[in-house]
C-alpha cells in the first residue's frame, strides 16, 4: 500500500518464519500492503515501524478492552512482576483471580486457567466428555473456537479421526440442531455457542434469547451441557456470561482475549456438578500458573465491575455506527453494520468479492486507522469521541477515493 509495508523487516521475517508470518495475526488476509509489525502500542493507538501510527480498531484481535497500556493494569503487572512470575508454583493472586470470576459469572462455581482461547474450548471439550462418558460434540458450522485439532479452519496436517466426533449445526436454526442432536443420539455429550454469530467474512447475527433457551432445553432433554465459546465477546456485551443475561445459562463458558487485558491468560468456569470432572481430567501448561497475567486478570475484572467501561464502549460504538452509516449514505453508499456496536462488522452492499471493502479499509490504513474488511473490529475503552471523529476523516477520505475508483475495481 502506497508507502505502508513491504519494508526490510517483512523480508527478513520470509527468510526465517513460514510465509513471513502465520496464523490470525498474518497479513494475509488484509489488503495489500498492510503493515505486519509494529514497535508499540498506546491506549487507541499501534505504531509500525515506519513509525507511522494507526487509530487501531482490532484491538488485537480482541483483547485490548480497556487501552493499550492502561496505567491501572500495568502497575499491577508491575508489582506482581516483582515478586514473581512463573514460579514452581501459582501466587495466592490464582485464588483471588477465581474468587472473582467466581463471584461474577452466574453459573460459575469454580474456575481453571490456562493460556489461550483454544486451551479453555479444548479444556471445555475434554470435562464434557469426562463428565458425561459420551464422545460426540455439537459445533455450529463456521464457528471458531482456536486453532486445536478438533476445531482448525485450515486442517491441512490434520487427520478425519481429528475431528470424528465433532458434528456440526447451523447457528440460530433449531431445527438444524435437533437433527445434529437426533444424529449424535446416546453419544452426546456437548453443544458449543457462542455469544452471538461472529464469523469472518459475513454479517454478523445477534443473538435471538428464543434461540438461546431453545438451545439450553435441548441439551437438558438429552442430558447435554452446553458451553459457550466467550473468548471473543466476553466482557463486552455485559459484565457476565452473554447466555446468563438472557437466561439461557451454560454448564461451561471459556474466557480468554481481554481477561488480561492484554497479558496471556484465559479460563474455563463451570457449574459445581462438572467440578467433580474438572478435577479428574490432567490439563497443564508450564505457563499456565505465571502470576502476571493472573495480576493483570484481577486487575482488569476490577475495572470491568467498577468503571462504566462498557456503557462508554457502547456509546463510542454507538457514535462511531451512526456517523459511518450517513457518511456512506453521503458518498453513495450503502453499507452494513452488524452485530453489537462494541464489537463492529463492516461490509458493503453489491461487493460479493469483497473489493469494495479491501479498498476502503486500505485507503482508511493509508490516512491513519486500522480497519478490518473481512473481520469483525473492537472499539477499546481508551476511544474518545474525539479519536472517533478523527477517524472519520479518514473514512470520509476512503470513501471518496472509492467513490472515485470503484468502477475500476
Ligand atoms: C470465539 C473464539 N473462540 C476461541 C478462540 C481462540 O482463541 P485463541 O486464539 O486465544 O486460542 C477465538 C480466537 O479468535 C475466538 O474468537
């Protein structure tokens, strides 16, 4: 992109890392040009190393909820780093950090923790089946839930048995599920959901609440749990578990990106019947006990339970769908929207190959703000208004450069 990426450091990383880069955090997948690694982060905003800074709407894929650095977070990483990180054994900060998840949670009885979404889904999958004695897991088609075995978009090195008792559904259709289950039969013992659909590359879906307990009374007629995948939306649709708000509460939910704001860390909470389980199974990682992470974790639910973060989050999402919505309307064009305002999709109408949204979002990189054309983004708690408008300037510019080329793409 004009002037953005391609730069000596992209060509060193070929030499030495697969393709340059691997995985979600690739390029690859963005529009041409597009920075691959940046020197640091502050608050709203990422710095590549051109030195050239970005109003970033991915918030690292997710776990920047509250501002990149954000003082609170990093004076208790700080201290904890002081006394110790990963030692021969967890620091009291573990117990405290389930206490407040515990306390948080609505159907939490007990936590475990690991380090990445795919640790607490897998973590998730191994006590269902402990539990229950049964082999098959529902998965809805196209949902994410990490990059394990079982559930990778990409299961090149895979082998079928991989994946041999994982069937899947259709997110949001009943009837899709109950012929799933019908097919799963006495061998069931699982259905994962997530908070709402929140695929790549396709509008997102909020959730129905019918949905929802349709879901929950039909894992109890066939003696199923259910697990909700809250690694991507956690924490920023409501201050408990999405499924608990809507009354439809899981047996499992797994937690991961923002936890820590940042710092490696997610968990596995569940009822008090699946604790028995929990406990049985052997799950380990030699860093799945460092006490930082859980500092920053502990920290973090702090400011998730006092602080008014996830009213400003809707606010600024808010703002920010609205002045998109009638700039596109002023340049011409119609765009969509989806899913909560915290957590945005944005594609265009009549752009089946998605040109449209690739120009846009790489003109928006060229004037300063990351934007994402096939994923959904994250508005992050350290947003103002005032970084908001300034990134409507750069989309206003986007789009009138679209305006401009869209024939010709
Ligand atoms: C819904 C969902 N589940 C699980 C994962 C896997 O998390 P991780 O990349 O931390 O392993 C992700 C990551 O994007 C996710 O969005």
């Amino acid at each position: 992109m004009d002037g953005v990426g391609g730069s000596d450091l992209e060509e060193r990383a070929r030499a030495v890392i697969p393709n340059g880069m691997y995985g979600h955090q690739s390029v690859a997948q963005m529009p041409p040009g597009t920075p691959q690694f940046f020197t640091k982060a502050e608050g709203t905003r990422l710095w590549d190393t051109e030195d050239r800074s970005y109003i970033d709407f991915m918030a690292a894929y997710g776990p920047n909820l509250l501002g990149y650095n954000h003082p609170q977070i990093e004076k208790a990483v700080r201290a904890q780093m002081a006394l110790g990180d990963t030692m021969t054994g967890p620091g009291p900060v573990m117990v405290d950090l389930a206490e407040a998840l515990v306390g948080m949670i609505s159907h939490a009885e007990w936590a475990m923790f690991c380090k990445n979404g795919a640790d607490a889904t897998s973590m998730a999958l191994v006590v269902a089946r402990a539990h229950t004695g049964r082999r098959k897991i529902l998965v809805a088609r196209g949902a994410y839930h990490g990059a394990h075995l079982w559930n990778t978009p990409r299961p090149v090195g895979t082998v079928a048995e991989d994946r041999a008792h994982i069937q899947y559904f259709d997110y949001n259709d009943l009837n899709s599920l109950e012929d799933a289950v019908r097919m799963a039969g006495s061998d069931l013992a699982a259905v994962f959901a997530v908070p709402y659909r929140h695929d790549t590359y396709a509008d997102q879906v909020e959730l129905d609440p019918e949905y929802a307990h349709g879901v929950r009374r039909i894992c109890d007629e066939h003696g199923a749990l259910l697990i909700i995948d809250e690694i991507r939306a956690g924490f920023r649709l409501a201050r408990d578990c999405s499924w608990d708000s809507v009354g439809a509460a899981p047996d499992l939910s797994c937690w991961g990106k923002v936890l820590g704001n940042g710092q490696p860390i997610s968990a596995l909470v569940g009822v008090d019947e699946l604790r028995g389980a929990a406990g049985e199974i052997f799950v380990t990682g030699s860093f799945w006990f460092s006490a930082v992470p859980m500092a920053a974790a502990v920290e973090t639910l702090r400011i998730i339970r006092e602080s008014d973060y996830l009213e400003h989050l809707q606010d600024i999402g808010a703002y920010f769908r609205d002045a998109l919505r009638g700039q596109a309307e002023s340049h011409g064009f119609a765009l969509r929207h989806s899913g909560p305002v915290t957590m945005p999709m944005i594609l265009f109408e009549d752009d089946p190959g998605f040109a449209q949204v690739n120009h846009w979002c790489r003109i928006a990189m060229r004037n300063g703000v990351w934007l994402s054309p096939y994923h959904n983004m994250f508005i992050n708690g350290a947003m103002t208004r005032g970084d908001i408008d300034e990134a409507l300037n750069a989309t206003d510019a986007a789009f009138a450069d679209l305006k401009r080329n869209r024939a010709a793409l």
